[in-house]
C-alpha cells in the first residue's frame, strides 16, 4: 500500500519534473499508470494538456484538456470547486487550454463564448481572475476599461478612471509577495519620470490576500498594515501612486498573474493588457502611441 500512497503524492510533481525535462511521453505514461481517478490525477492531465499547448500540438493539447475537465466536472459531484487542493487547477488550466486551442485554431468568437460561459458558472470561485484574464486577453483591447474600485486604497487617493479621461493611464497591478513586481517597479518609476509630465497617470492597483509574510493568516487591517511596509520598503520610487485595494479590480482585468500592465488611452480604451512583466523599451512604444500629438 505504501508505494501507492506515495505515487498518489508525488503524481503532479513527477508529472511537471518529466514536462521541465521535455519527456512528454514518460509524463502521459505516468498518468495513465495512475491507480485512482482523483483530482491529483486531473491536475497532471491538465500539465500535460499545457505542455502540448506550449509545443503547438493543439490536438493533443485539446485531448489532454477534454480528460482533465471531464475528471474535474466528475469529481465536482462530491465537494466543491475551493474545498479540494487540485481542483481548481485542473478545472482551470483545462478551460484555459480549450479556450487557447480554439482561439489558435481561428475560432475566436467560439472561445470567447466558452470562456463567458465558463465564467457564468465559476466566476466567483478562486477560477474567476484566471477565466477572465484568458476572456480579456483576446477581447479586452480596443474596448472600454472597466473602472476601478476606488473605496479603499493606500498612497495618494485614487481617482475614480473615468475623471481620468483625457490622461492615457498605466495600470500596474501587483501583489505584496510577488518578485516579479518588484522588479517592475523601477521600469515603472522611470516610464512615470518620463511620460508624467506628459500627461499620463499610473495607478497601481493591490489587494488582501489573507496573508502576510511566510504565509501567516492575517487580519485585513494586519494586511494592510504590512503592504504598506512593503510598499515603503520595495517601491519608494512609486510613493506617489495612488494604490486602490480592491479584490473587485483583480476580478474586473482577470489579474491571477502579477504583475499585470494594462495601458488605457486618453478616451478610456484598453489599448494594451499584459500579464507578466514587460521591458521598459515595449511599454515606452505603447505608452508614445497613446500621448497627444
């Protein structure tokens, strides 16, 4: 019983390790070796399904991403989506798959109707911030930027986006324990030295995770509380920048990767969504399209 127990424990890592060596085939092989059809099960299929995704193999990527989804929606019967470790992975990465191989296939409109429908049904869970960024990376350019919940926030006030017009705006959203921000920042500092006199405005939107540093449980105010020393710590250079706290925003531009960028015009038009970091080089090009002439 003891090698099942750990070959239960280990799949997802075993399953990843294989896909970082580029064995594929010993990775499909682990999981079909599989005993139990649980939601650690789903969660390598739908690896895999991302590791075919990632090689241009849509068919294949499709396949693995159907099995993890049909696992995950069997599974789904017995527990809820947040109640279980691997659940929302699987499920998730099989519906950003699908909706990917459509859209890659040419079939844009088919997957921007899955992924509302997807959202319809899983927008609220701890899913909803990755369905909608997959839903506004292929449609969220070119149309209105939702607005921003401002109620709350830290730095200088925020404004709400739309007294804004006028202004192209860079959103930079980011959380407290993410490197990757970190890093963005002085990119971001160094654009607003530039380009604020200008005319345009950063905002740098956050928000309560439940947690501070080493994963401890916080309260909000606790949370709050340590942001701002992060924020004074790690972005000395941003002290200005009004910083809304708001769950709702992360929500809203589908932010589950952070940092995410997006870059508004000055008629309120998304004009760039990015999630993940950008070079200074790409977001200054962007940003020049967007002042006036």
């Amino acid at each position: 019983m003891l090698p099942a127990l750990l070959l239960f424990a280990s799949l997802v890592n075993d399953v990843r390790g294989l896909i970082a060596r580029h064995n594929l085939p010993a990775a499909e092989q682990a999981v079909r070796a599989f005993p139990v059809q649980s939601s650690d099960r789903a969660a390598a299929l739908s690896w895999i399904a991302r590791a075919h995704l990632d090689e241009h193999r849509l068919d294949q990527a499709d396949q693995f991403a159907a099995q993890a989804r049909a696992l995950s929606l069997d599974l789904l019967r017995g527990r809820k989506l947040d109640g279980d470790p691997w659940l929302p992975t699987s499920l998730g990465a099989s519906i950003e798959v699908h909706a990917q191989v459509l859209a890659a296939r040419g079939e844009r409109t088919e997957a921007v109707t899955f992924l509302r429908e997807q959202i319809a049904r899983y927008g609220t869970t701890s899913i909803g911030e990755r369905l909608r960024k997959n839903l506004n990376l292929l449609s969220l350019e070119g149309k209105s930027a939702p607005p921003l919940d401002v109620k709350e926030w830290l730095g200088a006030r925020p404004q709400p986006l739309a007294a804004l017009r006028g202004h192209p705006v860079l959103l930079f959203f980011w959380a407290h324990w993410c490197a990757d921000c970190k890093g963005e920042a002085p990119i971001l500092a160094s654009l607003a030295n530039t380009y604020g006199p200008k005319g345009l405005v950063v905002v740098a939107p956050t928000k309560l995770y439940g947690y501070v540093a080493g994963g401890e449980d916080a309260a909000p105010a606790v949370e709050r509380q340590y942001i701002e020393q992060i924020r004074r710590q790690f972005y000395p250079m941003l002290s200005g920048t009004a910083i809304p706290v708001s769950a709702a925003n992360f929500l809203a531009y589908g932010c589950s990767t952070t940092p995410t960028i997006v870059l508004i015009d000055a008629l309120g038009i998304v004009r760039y969504y990015h999630p993940g970091a950008a070079p200074e080089a790409e977001l200054s090009a962007r940003i020049q399209k967007l002042l006036p002439r």
